[in-house]
C-alpha cells in the first residue's frame, strides 16, 4: 500500500508501516480506521511475523490527535476502528512482535501509539510530551499505560506537567530501548526485525498473551493459567511441530527451522 496516509513495505516476513500524512503525521478517525485495517491484517497473516512502525519525514512520528480534523467534525469519541486511536494499541490478540522506529516527535497520542509497540527505538533528535494537560483533557491510555513502565513518581510527572523530555531521558528511565543516530534508525529497526522474523513465531505469541494476561494477576494465578493451558497461544505451542523442532535442533547441534505450527 503507497498511496494515502498509510505506506506498507513488506520484506519476507517484516512488514513496515509508515504513517505518512504531512505535515505532522497527525492522525484523525479516517486515518485510524485505515491503521487498524493494516494491524489487523498483519496480525491475522500466516506469512507475516514483524511489523515496524514508524512516521514519514525526520521531524515528526506522531502528535497524536488531528486537533484541525476535530475543528472540521471528527468528534474525539468517533469511530477510530478496529485496533482503537492509531491502530494498534486497543488490537485484540496482537501476538505479534511490533517495533516502534520514533523518527521524530512523539507527543500526546502520538506518544501512547509509541508505547504500544514491544520495543522501542528513538533517533537521537527525537522528543517526547503528554501535553494534553495544558489543553484541559487526558491523556487516557498513557495515564494508564505510563506508570507501569516507568517509575511511577517520573510518570506522573511528566503526566502532570506535559513537559517535553529528550530521547536520552526516555532512554533513562527505559521509555526506549535505544537511540540511534536520525539516518541509522531504519537500518537499525529492519536489523532488529530481521533477528525477531528468524526466531519462534509461536513463541512469541505465547510471550505476548502471558504478558498481557499477567498484567492484572497475582504470580500464582498468572502462572495456573500457563501451567493448567488456559491460554490459547501456550496450548498451540505445547502441541506445535515447532516445539518438538526445538529439542530436535538442540540434540542434532543446529540452527532450527521454524514453521509456525
């Protein structure tokens, strides 16, 4: 897909979606409802294991919310589609790795469609805000998302003050992964999407579902779900080819071929 707001470039197993809608990459509900058409459609691919994320251009990844669409009649609480504001972060059984590429700003929802990727990695001139409390709103998904991935009192901060920090503070306080240099960054996430396309896709959709299921769990409930094969992703691992071509690859001393099934 090359033509809208929404470009696609697919490389084997890696598909790499660009948000490319000048001059901010910000996204208003048409835009959204085409993101969640894309994550859904890589998510539900037999073929495809990694999907990179990223913003056309070298100043913006995303401000978030297309404050001159809403001026225009899209209303906040419209249909932003399948996967929620931008796509992603509301999928249902995303058990798929997604890295984040942040080419630029990331503020506001821009910066909680950031997070909702596995890994993250910023360009050195990359900058970060919440500024939605100088507006008078929320950031919702951040305000939930935030405190559990960074320290708590360093969240609220940055929730309570929509102060813009740099890619080395976020870097600080393990926001993201890495940060590279501006014309690096790409080269850098494909390398990285190469590594996690090789690996177990089914896997990592067991590690993806344990996470998401752990989250609101005590250990020992988390770990009955695991164990008594209440989640579907560990059942279809604990029964896959792909499991017994693991040991098989262990004892023959070679790499493993995996097939996803």
């Amino acid at each position: 897909m090359n033509e809208g707001p929404i470009k696609t470039r697919r490389e084997g197993a890696i598909l790499e979606v660009t948000l490319d809608r000048p001059k901010a990459n910000a996204i208003d509900l048409a835009t959204s409802r085409i993101m969640g058409d894309v994550f859904r459609e890589f998510r539900d691919s037999q073929q495809l294991r990694v999907a990179i994320l990223t913003g056309g251009g070298d100043k913006f990844f995303c401000p978030g919310w297309d404050l001159k669409a809403a001026a225009d009649g899209d209303a906040v609480d419209g249909d932003y589609g399948v996967g929620g504001f931008g796509g992603l972060q509301e999928l249902r059984d995303m058990n798929k790795p997604v890295i984040s590429a942040i080419n630029g700003i990331a503020c506001g929802g821009g910066l909680e469609l950031a997070i909702s990727g596995d890994i993250l990695i910023a360009a050195d001139h990359a900058r970060f805000a919440l500024p939605e409390i100088r507006s008078g709103t929320v950031a919702d998904a951040a305000s939930v998302k935030l405190p559990k991935r960074i320290p708590y009192h360093i969240a609220m901060e940055l929730l309570l003050t929509g102060r813009w920090f740099d890619a080395e503070e976020a870097h600080r306080w393990g926001l993201v992964n890495e940060i590279v240099p501006g014309d690096q960054l790409m080269s850098r996430a494909w390398e990285q999407a190469r590594l996690l396309a090789s690996g177990p896709p089914l896997v990592y959709a067991a590690i993806k579902e344990i996470v998401r299921d752990a989250e609101d769990k005590k250990f020992q409930d988390a770990l009955n779900h695991i164990t008594q094969r209440q989640l579907r992703s560990v059942d279809v691992l604990y029964d896959s080819q792909d499991q017994l071509e693991g040991a098989r690859a262990f004892v023959e001393k070679r790499d493993p071929v995996w097939q996803g099934r």
